[in-house]
C-alpha cells in the first residue's frame, strides 16, 4: 500500500481521530516559498525522490490548481530568470493547424502549378485576391495589345483613316472608334465582360477581328468562372466551420465507476447541428521495437466513448469524452508522476457532416503533458431554463473543473491492489468503519481521502481474514521423547474429563 501513493501524517482541524488519520499532502503545502529554510528540508526530507521533482503552479487564470510542472534545474543553460516554462512540442496546434514543416522537395513549384486551383485555394487570402485581380487585368492588357496590333496591321492608326477622317476618306477600319492603345484597352474590356456600351463595334472588314472577339469571349468566361470558384470554394470552406467547434483547454484524469479515464470535452457554437459526428483520439509517443528500433513517432488509437456510447455522438449540447484506463490502454502503467516525466502528445479529431452545407468537416486540437489535469473533474454546464422552455449550455464553464480525490498510482498498481473488487475501487464507496470503535468509528459521509481510504480497506481486509483463535498442532505433534511430563499430564487430563462424563450419564 506504501508503493501505490506517497503520503505522510497531518493533524486535520476539527476532525476527531485527526492524530490517528494520514492524509495526503499536496506538493504546494510541502514545497515552502524559500527551499533552504529549515521547515523545507524537514519536509523535503519526508517526500520521497519523485516528488522533490515536482513544484505546483497555483490556479491564476491561466493555470489551473492540480497541473503539475516540472522544476527547471538552476544550472540549466537555458532557464532564465522571469522565463516561462518551454511547451513540448506539438504536431497538431491548440487551433486544429498540423505544425509540419516539409522541405527538399523536389520540382516543388511544378507540382503545385499542376493543381494550380488546390493551390489558389489553400493559398492565403491576399495571394488569392491577387491573382484574382491580375487574371483579369492581364487578360485585359493582352487582348488590347493584340486589337491594337489588328488595327496598326490594317492601317486604322493612320492620320488619313482615323474615326473623324473616314467619312471623308471612305476607310471601313476593323473595329468603329479606334484612336490609340487606350480605345483599344477599353475595347477589349468590353468584348471581354459584354458591356456592349455601343460606341465600339466589329465590322466584316477584318476576319482575323471577329476570331480574335470570339476568342476574348470564350477565355473571358472561364476565367471568370475559374476565379469566381475559387473564390467561392474558398469561402464555403468546411474548414471555417471548425472555428465554431471547441475543444477544452486541458484533459482530465479522475476516476469514472471505479476505473480511472482521460477526459476532455467537445462542443459546438452554433445551432445548426454537425450530422453523424464522431471523434477520434490517437496518442503520438517514441516506441522502441523488439528489434531495438526507434520509432519516434508512433501513432497509438485510443478508445473514447461518451455517456456510455461509441465515439458517434448525437452532438447536441457539450459532451465529455472518456478514454477508460484499462489493460488495453498505453496509459495503463502510468501514474501521476510517470506524466510529469512522459513526453507524448495526444490528437484527438472530431468529424462530421454540416447541416447547412452538406459538407464534410474536420476539426482538430491536442494535449500535451503540460494540459494533463490529475484529480480534476468537468463540471456540469447544461441545465434546464424554466423561463425560456429549454435546456441551456453556460459556455462560461466549459472549461471550468474541480478537483476529486483520485489515486496518484496507475491504473495497473490500482487493479493490482483492489484485485476482482470492483465495488471497493472507487474512493467513498463506505458508509461506516467496519471496525465499529477502533481507529475511525462511525463515518458519516464518504471518505475524502485517499490515505483514508487505503488504510480503512486494509483494517476491512484485516478483518474478514478467518486466524483459528487456537493454534492446531497434529495429533502426534506432543507425542516425541523430549517432552514426556506434558503428554503424561494430557493423558491423565483426558481420563479425568472421560470420567466425569461417565458420571453424568449415569446419572
């Protein structure tokens, strides 16, 4: 019982049998402002190795109570006075982004110009919005330098055949109204997005004019199109929608029907429902093989469920996703101070189809060991409004926990203790001492404490050992040659209670 949790005796005020009970005491109330004062050492002194390793950041806004950290050596290179801890890597950012860098790759620009509409696409808005304007414009300032041309080439430009000299002159000219590259640019804005103002027309003189006016057309229209589509698909992305699915901060550890799980919690901000929602969670950690490879970064599926279903929700309202400790989890040899020396990343997906839209949407986020929270629990955020006739969701509390008792230990060591007692594992499962009188008497309310509860189910198990009050020997045990004067006194004790009994059957 002294392996599954390290604790130590503390007087508990107002509390009768305080001497008598151990309680566990947290890093904050053993770790003193000033490590070199003596109240300190004595104290420092009492915890074992593991737990000098850990400082306890107070709830602050940003922190929350029961997040352990840990210390940062003075002689380290990198600390810095007023420094904030370093996170642990990520490869999936708080915000769903994956933080993957990838480079040397070869003929890069090729293959992205390829799928030129993907790229436009996955492109940043002001990228986008500039080729959407140089598209056009372009396209516009390339067909007026070929109308320019067609009218130079059949002599439209000359003094003698300009607009104000071909009634005189009798010039028929390829295109009406032509003066210079700046008629001819507002001409070919017009073919392009048929304006149709009127004043500029095509005539029969010039078929290279009417092929070149078809051909404006044409490339007109589809580079509207192409530009408008990518326009609209990157606004109707489902990826927008994502912004309004949350994650919590942080994940909790904390025992669920006697069984320790990681949760956290998912929700959606708008009315329109997410359809056939599911959510995945896979565990990113270094693994060695039996053949002494490193596998750096190992993908591991975790099992979830919520309310006692699958990993599909009918995702209504804010739900608590469960991971159950078992044997079939990697997280089933890992105690509260194995985390504090763990380096894994945890990705958990939530997928599904918008209503609105009809589109499939993704959205992502990560915890790291820092945002593991032991001994804490979610606390309730939907309720029914009797004025408003329905059930509200507080999003002020989303991310809000408290904390509960829970064994620091693993869940294996936790099996290994409780073994196939399934109804002793959960912490205030009691209602009274089963020894009335010795230690604790009669205990009112469920224990608040692991060290309670530990030592009170040792005292039970005690308890219903069946010890023979009266050692048994065997029947020849007394019967050897050394000790003749103790078998001689039973034989004659034994003829005594013979004869008695004799007696009082005659009798």
């Amino acid at each position: 019982m002294g392996n599954l949790i390290q604790q130590r005796g503390t007087r508990a005020p107002g509390d009768d049998g305080a001497d008598d009970r151990l309680r566990v005491s947290s890093a904050h109330d053993t770790m003193h402002a000033d490590p070199e004062s003596p109240a300190s050492r004595e104290e420092a002194h009492l915890l074992p190795d593991d737990w000098l390793k850990i400082k306890t950041v107070p709830g602050n806004g940003n922190l929350s109570p029961g997040v352990y950290y840990p210390t940062v050596s003075k002689r380290s290179r990198s600390h810095r006075h007023g420094a904030s801890r370093r996170t642990r890597r990520r490869a999936i950012l708080k915000n769903g982004e994956c933080n993957i860098l990838k480079s040397r790759i070869s003929q890069r620009r090729l293959r992205f110009l390829q799928d030129m509409f993907t790229t436009l696409v996955d492109a940043q808005w002001r990228w986008t919005l500039l080729v959407f304007t140089l598209s056009f414009i372009l396209s516009w300032l390339g067909f007026a330098l070929i109308w320019w041309l067609i009218a130079f080439t059949h002599g439209d430009l000359e003094p003698d055949h300009l607009p104000p000299m071909q009634e005189s002159t009798n010039w028929k000219p390829c295109v009406f109204n032509i003066f210079d590259f700046t008629s001819c640019f507002l001409f070919s804005i017009e073919t392009q997005h048929t304006i149709g103002y009127g004043a500029r027309t095509t005539t029969e003189e010039c078929p290279e004019a009417i092929f070149i006016m078809c051909l404006q057309s044409i490339v007109g229209v589809m580079i509207q199109a192409f530009m408008v589509g990518i326009v609209f698909a990157k606004m109707t992305r489902p990826k927008h929608r994502t912004q309004t699915l949350l994650f919590s901060k942080y994940a909790v550890i904390c025992q669920r029907d006697g069984e320790l799980c990681l949760m956290f919690r998912v929700g959606d901000l708008r009315k329109s429902h997410i359809i056939g929602a599911s959510v995945r969670a896979q565990l990113i950690r270094s693994r060695t093989t039996k053949e002494g490879e490193l596998l750096s970064h190992y993908q591991t599926e975790l099992e979830l469920h919520a309310d006692g279903c699958d990993s599909n929700l009918f995702f209504i309202w804010p739900i608590t996703m469960v991971h159950r400790i078992n044997a079939d989890s990697p997280f089933y040899g890992v105690s509260a101070a194995d985390i504090l020396q763990e380096k894994f990343e945890i990705v958990v997906i939530l997928e599904g189809t918008i209503e609105s839209t009809g589109q499939t949407t993704q959205a992502r986020s990560s915890y790291t060991t820092s945002e593991l929270m032991w001994g804490h629990r979610f606390v309730p955020l939907v309720t029914y409004n009797r004025e408003r006739q329905g059930y509200e969701v507080d999003y002020s509390k989303f991310e809000e926990t408290t904390q509960v008792d829970t064994p620091l230990c693993s869940a294996k060591e936790l099996d290994e203790f409780y073994g196939n007692q399934a109804d002793r594992r959960s912490i205030g499962y009691m209602n009274e001492s089963p020894l009335p009188g010795m230690l604790y008497g009669k205990i009112a309310s469920p224990l608040t404490n692991i060290a309670d509860r530990l030592v009170v189910d040792a005292i039970r198990r005690a308890s219903l050992t069946n010890k023979p009050s009266v050692p048994k020997y065997p029947h020849d045990f007394f019967n050897g040659a050394e000790e003749p004067s103790s078998s001689s006194s039973e034989d004659e004790k034994k003829k005594e209670a013979n004869a008695r009994k004799n007696s009082k059957q005659s009798r």
